[in-house]
C-alpha cells in the first residue's frame, strides 16, 4: 500500500500536470498547422493514406485504463524521444532538398522540434517527481532509416507529423488522467504505484 503523499507534492503533480496539457494541446494545434503546410509545400494529397511509419511509435493502446501512472509516463517520454529523433532527421532532409527554398516550413519544423524536447523534458520533471529514474536514452533515437526516395522521405514525413498529433491527444489525456486525484487515497491514479 503506496503512503499519501504530502499537499505540496500533489498541488506540484497537478501543477504539471495542467502545464503538460497546455503544452501538448498547444502543440498539437502547431502540427495539425504544420501538416497543412508541409501537405502544400510536398505536393502531396492531404488524404494520403500512410502505412505504419517505422520508428514512429504508434499512440493507440490496448487497455489504455489498465495502465499506470508511471507507465503511461514513460511511454509517453519514450514516444517523444522518437519524434525528437525523427523531427530532427526530417528538419535535416528538408535542408537537404530545398535548401534555403522554403525556410518557412524549415523554421516551422525547428519549432516544433523544440516544443517535443521541451515536452520530454517536462514529462521527465514529472517523472523525477515520483521519485522515478528516468530511462537513459539509446543512442539519439531510432536508427536511420535505409535511405529512402524523394517520395517516401515525403511520405514518412507526413507519416511522421500525422502520428505526431495523436500523441499530442493521447498525452493530454494522459495527463488529465494522472492529475486526477484517487477517491480512496487523495493521490493521482496509479503514480505511487511500483512500475
């Protein structure tokens, strides 16, 4: 049986809590602007359909509500240190075949960038908040893929984003998941609990 944690510890929690869910929904509301951008500037259609993207971790999940908190944290970090990775091999591709061409969406996937280490970082406060380690990172990320064609670079990029915006869904609720205070103990859900 996990011990109450103390007022301060809990009004802290929710306080992230809340900031997560600004930043996740915010950043959502970037991608989606993002992915209309880099449909336009790719020439792709915006209903392509995009089979699994390998790397990109995939925000569905069975028995979402059977999970804890700590895990859905560390999912949750672990997912955004894979589109750190991706977004950063993109941002580089897109250098790569525009040039200074397009700096627009250049500068638009540089911020979003930012806004998903920003984010890793402050799942990683809530972790270090529970007391838990924070996993090291592999390496930076998923392993480069084999090179691709023009085309497919394209199309995992929009692979890439479209996932990317559900996972800002999925943290928010998450996040919303975790704030909530447990009926018996007065702690959020799952968070004392041992991984």
């Amino acid at each position: 049986m996990a011990a109450a944690e103390s007022p301060s510890a809990a009004l802290r929690r929710r306080d992230l809590c809340s900031r997560g869910i600004r930043l996740a929904g915010k950043m959502r509301a970037d991608v989606v602007d993002l992915l209309d951008a880099y449909v336009e500037q790719q020439g792709l259609d915006a209903s392509a359909s995009v089979a699994a993207v390998e790397g990109v971790p995939l925000a569905a999940v069975e028995r979402w509500d059977e999970q804890t908190g700590t895990q859905r944290l560390l999912e949750n970090l672990a997912a955004y240190r894979a589109f750190r990775a991706l977004l950063a091999q993109m941002l580089e591709e897109q250098r790569e075949q525009l040039g200074e061409a397009d700096a627009g969406l250049g500068r638009a996937l540089a911020a979003l960038l930012l806004q998903v280490s920003a984010f890793a970082y402050h799942l990683e406060e809530l972790l270090r908040l529970e007391s838990r380690g924070i996993p090291g990172e592999e390496g930076d990320g998923p392993p480069p893929p084999p090179r691709l064609s023009l085309f497919e670079q394209k199309l995992r990029g929009l692979g890439v984003l479209r996932e990317l915006a559900q996972w800002a869904v999925r943290s928010v609720r998450d996040l919303r998941q975790l704030a909530k205070p447990s009926p018996a103990t007065g702690t959020a859900p799952g968070l004392a609990e041992s991984p």
